[in-house]
C-alpha cells in the first residue's frame, strides 16, 4: 500500500472564515479522530495533501503534531463541485496492527469472449484488512469469459491477511450477449423517433401559446 508522510499544523480558529483563510495559505481544514479521542483540528499542505490522495486507501503518517507522530486513513474528503480543490478531510487514527475496513479498488484483467459484453456490477469491494497492509486493488481475471458467466464476491482472489465484508453472492460482474447491428440500429432509430415527437410536440405547443398570444 501507499504510506505518505506529511506535515499536519494543529488549527486554533473553526468556522467558515477561519477555513477559508486556511485554503487561501495553501493548506486544507482537516479533522482527526478515532481510537476514543477527541477530535483533533488540524491543516495539512494542500499539494502533498492531492497528491496522496490520488493513491486508493492511502496512509498518511502524520508529522509535526502535539504527542508525537499519528497514522490516518482519509475516511471523507470534501471538493468544491465545481473546481474540484479539497475543501477538508477527515482521517481516522489507526495503529499498525488493527484490522480496519475498507472499500478496495476491482481491477479487470484480461478479455472475455468477442459475443459478449461485460456487464461490471461493483468497481469496489469491501475487505478487513490490517491497516498498514490495504492492497491497492484487487484483480478480478475476466479471461475467456463467455455469455452467462459471472463472478461473485465470494470469487475474488483476496490478498494474504484480507478477509471480505461483503456478502458472498453480490455479483461483481457478468457477461451479458453483445447487441447486434441491427438492434443498435433499431434502438437508434427509436431515439430519433422519439426526439422527433418531442420536438413536433414542442413546436405545436408554441404554435397554441403564439395563437393564444394573438387572440389577447
């Protein structure tokens, strides 16, 4: 797994003024909890803090705060919806040792049979894991596969250590028939029939508004 050290800085002022001026320094508004502490509010430098993050599970070693160095998981990252910045983060306290529960990447390999079409159910699956030891994904060989074969949770090959939390029979994945040129045709031709009575509906409404318009 990826394990990233960073500098964190305890922060003093809350609210929405305090982590605005945060953002504006470069840093990012960030909570740390867990192991029956209370909530610790802290900053941590906005690009090292991105660039982690690109990285799936990944474990932040906290440097630089009151009682030594911390271990966290991001459990919650907030953007801005439109230019995506990180808004803040909470991390969770862990210890090396401690089985801790995690959404792990499914990473496909391999190519299922020409007729088919891969019908992909879940693109994450849950597992205990220790938590110096997350996997980065986990590999799912689609391989052959044809029409009708599936793949269940209780199917994926775990790594060492990794037990699932999920249930055994949620379907990951299946192979479904590909359509042919002629259904894609006939569902094209559908669309555009269908987009045509919308805008022959359109036109005739505003041609009552206009008429209704002129009789006033």
């Amino acid at each position: 797994m990826s394990e990233v050290s960073i500098a964190a800085e305890p922060r003093t002022e809350f609210g929405k003024g305090p982590a605005r001026r945060t953002r504006r320094a470069g840093r990012v508004p960030a909570v740390l909890y867990g192991h029956g502490t209370d909530p610790r509010h802290i900053s941590l430098p906005g690009h090292e803090l991105m660039l982690a993050l690109k990285s799936a599970n990944v474990l932040l070693r906290l440097q630089g705060l009151d009682g030594g160095e911390e271990l966290a998981l991001p459990k919650d990252v907030q953007r801005d919806p439109l230019k995506g910045f990180l808004e803040h983060v909470d991390l969770l306290v862990v210890t090396r040792g401690e089985k801790v529960t995690v959404e792990v990447p499914i990473q496909l390999t391999g190519d299922i049979a020409p007729d088919g079409m891969l019908d992909q159910q879940m693109i994450q699956v849950s597992l205990e894991v220790e938590a110096t030891h997350i996997p980065q994904s986990v590999e799912v060989d689609v391989e052959g596969m044809v029409v009708g074969d599936a793949v269940h949770a209780k199917d994926i090959k775990l790594p060492t250590g990794a037990t699932l939390d999920a249930e055994d029979d949620a379907l990951v994945l299946h192979v479904i028939a590909a359509p042919t040129a002629e259904q894609m045709e006939a569902d094209l031709g559908e669309g555009g029939e269908a987009a045509e009575g919308e805008t022959a509906e359109g036109e005739a409404a505003e041609g009552e508004a206009k008429s209704e318009g002129d009789e006033e």
